[in-house]
C-alpha cells in the first residue's frame, strides 16, 4: 500500500510540475512581452476609439429609429 501510495504522489507531482513549467513558459514571457505593451497602449495607439467601438442603434447607418424615449 505504501509503494502505491507513493507512486499516486509521485504521479501528482509530475503533473502539476509539468503544468506549472507549461504555464510559465508559455503564458508569462506573453504577459512580459506583446502583452504588457497591449495593455499599455503601445501596440494599438494609432487606432480611433471611436471607430472600434460598437455605434448605438440611432447612430447606425441605414436604420431609422420610430420611437426614442
């Protein structure tokens, strides 16, 4: 019982290391790189916030609004 017991052990901490040495290969040097540029505006500056964001339904073009309270 005992050697089963540690082969479980074992066997979960092969898997959460593994999990752990992904995580913070593959998504920290994203946060560290493009994605703290992202955040702080770099990468998308020259972009019109007016033209990204979705236009409420009597600003749409084509659309005719009968009723507004």
């Amino acid at each position: 019982m005992d050697q089963f017991l540690g082969f479980v052990f074992f066997l979960t901490m092969a898997v959460s290391g593994f999990w752990c040495l992904t995580f913070l290969i593959g998504i920290i040097p994203y946060w560290l790189g493009p994605g703290l540029a992202e955040t702080r505006g770099k990468i998308n500056a020259d972009v019109d916030p007016e033209t990204v964001r979705s236009k409420k339904l009597y600003e749409q073009e084509g659309v005719e609004v009968l009723y507004q309270k």
